[in-house]
C-alpha cells in the first residue's frame, strides 16, 4: 500500500527528456526564430495567438508545479535567508538600477513608463521553469511568488509615481496582476497538489502519479510551444513602433547587470549554490506577461508602451536561453577534495 506519507517520487529524466535536456538551448533559440517568421509572415494570425499564451503557459506551469513535492514547498516557506534575498534584489536593488538605466531613454513619456512598467515588475511564472532548467531551486522560487506579486502590487505605484509622476499612477489598473495569478499560478498550483495529494492516498492515484513521470519529457515540448507562441503573436505589434528599439539596449544592460548584483546579495546572505542561482533568476526576469495588459489600458501613448514591454519579452527569452547555459557556470558548486 502506498504511503500517504512519502510525497510523490521526483520523475527522472530519462530517454527522450534526458535527450530533449541536452539539446533544450538550441531548441529554445529555434522555436525564437520560427516565432519571428511566423510573426512577420502572418501578422494576422497576432490575436489568435495571443489567446493562446496563457493557456500554454499555465500547462508548462502545472508539469513545473507537478514536479515539486508540497513537503518541500512547505519548508521552502521557512527559508527566511532565500526569501530575504529575494525581496532584497527585486525592490531594494532593482529600483535604483531601473532608475539609472532609464537616464539612457529619450523624453518620451509612454516609452519610459512601458520600460519602467516591465522592468520594476519581477517575474512570477515562467521564471520557475527557467531556474529549474538551471539547476536553481525553483521551488523555493516558486513558493516566493506569492509574496512576489503581492509585493509589487503594493510598491509598483510607489515606483511609479517617484519616477513617472503623481499622475501616471492614477491610471494604472492592477486588476490583470490578480487574474494573472489566479489563472497561471493558483489555478496550475492546486490542480498539481491535488494529482499529489491523490497520488499519495490512493493506489490509482499512485498509478496516475507513475504514468505522470512523463511530465518531465513534456517540459522541454512545452517551453517550446510558450516561446513559438509568445513571440509570435507579440513581434506583429512591433511593427508600428520601431522607435522602442531604443529600449533594447537598455533591456540588454539589466540583463547583464542583475547577475551580478543578484549573486552579490546571495553570497552576503551565504546561500547555498542552488538559492543563489535563483535569486539570480529572479532578479533578472521580469513580469511582462502581466504587466502588458498594464501597458494596454494606459489612456495615452498605451501602443508605444505595449510595444516596450513587448520588444522587453522578446530580449528576456533569448536572455533566459543564454542564462539557463550561463548561470550554471556562474554560480557554481565547489568542487570536492580529493
């Protein structure tokens, strides 16, 4: 009889997964590139994708979540040094950085408050299943986004409203930070510890969490199939606004400087390796995904501060695709005594 005790066994990745593992990176930078084409070559099909990324999103989110025993994102609520850190880089250090890169954007108020919007925002989504791939400890990440989100909701007008303005604030509509957390992250969270929670009561349960092994192979599919959707469905509304090109360099400059500044705040607080990389991870990735229904509603200039918190996706995906290569080598495990 199985033990209602013992939280579902991790799956190991084997066979195809172990495959699709190895060769994630240029997968990721392939299904980069189709998106692209296929953005450019059918415009029209923009909308429809578009409805489809949340739903893609939260699948990859349940196979991450499913993977995550509910004992060990219990305990990874009790990790006050990883927690600290986290809330540390994201609105203690992050701020000041976005402020200073901002001094490289031209007077123009609806691109600034796009970059501004996306860049103060930490990511609560896909962020887990980068760091995962990485070797970080995704879940204490993931039992980090609560506190995440419900943070930025707090302080994201405080931000705002010291670098935009009193007035920018009272526009800003933080309804699509709830229905975001509800349908990709609470919504995808509760249906993987229900299949845990029945996997450990039940025999049939435990047969379902056997066959769900699978999930594993799966994950590598799945971020494709996000990535494929995500851009294209986002680089059609580029189109209009070449001028958030100018934005790329700052984009590209925060992708480069989070590392550093995140790994700093680790190593203060004496994480361990896997905690490090995710405070990394978490530092660096943003919360665009939710934050561009944010850009959508502003009453003027909402098209040029779409296409910023757009044109900030497309250069995070291929700044997680190098990081998932990179971080590993940057934080990296002391190599034992002989």
């Amino acid at each position: 009889m199985h033990d209602p005790a013992e939280p579902p066994a991790r799956p190991r990745v084997t066979g195809v997964a172990d495959t699709l593992e190895r060769r994630q990176v240029p997968l990721y930078v392939g299904a980069i590139a189709a998106g692209v084409v296929v953005g450019l070559l059918a415009p029209a099909a923009g909308p429809g994708l578009a409805t489809a990324v949340n739903p893609v999103l939260a699948a990859l989110l349940f196979v991450t979540f499913l993977q995550v025993p509910v004992r060990e994102l219990a305990g990874s609520l009790r990790a006050g040094r990883f927690l600290g850190a986290v809330l540390v880089v994201n609105f203690a250090v992050v701020p000041p950085v976005v402020a200073l890169l901002a001094l490289l954007l031209p007077a123009d108020d609806a691109l600034r408050a796009g970059v501004l919007l996306v860049l103060l925002a930490p990511c609560v989504d896909y962020v887990v299943v980068f760091s995962r791939l990485a070797g970080a400890a995704a879940d204490r990440l993931l039992a980090a986004t609560p506190l995440l989100l419900l943070s930025q909701i707090v302080l994201l007008p405080v931000y705002l409203r010291l670098l935009l303005g009193p007035g920018f604030t009272a526009t800003v509509d933080l309804g699509p930070f709830v229905q975001a957390f509800l349908t990709l992250i609470v919504v995808p969270l509760v249906l993987a510890w229900s299949v845990q929670l029945w996997a450990a009561r039940t025999r049939s349960g435990a047969a379902f969490a056997a066959g769900a092994a699978g999930a594993a192979t799966l994950m590598v599919p799945l971020m494709v199939a996000t990535l494929l959707v995500v851009v294209a469905s986002q680089v059609p509304t580029l189109g209009g606004d070449p001028a958030v090109l100018v934005a790329v360099p700052v984009y590209v400059a925060f992708l480069l400087v989070m590392p550093v500044l995140g790994l700093g705040v680790a190593w203060l607080l004496r994480l361990a390796v896997p905690e490090a990389r995710a405070v990394v991870f978490s530092g660096a990735t943003r919360n665009s995904l939710v934050v561009l229904p944010l850009a959508l509603a502003l009453p003027a200039g909402a098209g040029v501060a779409a296409a910023a918190v757009v044109t900030q996706t497309l250069v995070e995906v291929l700044g997680m695709v190098a990081y998932v290569r990179l971080v590993p080598l940057l934080v990296r495990v002391p190599a034992r005594a002989p």
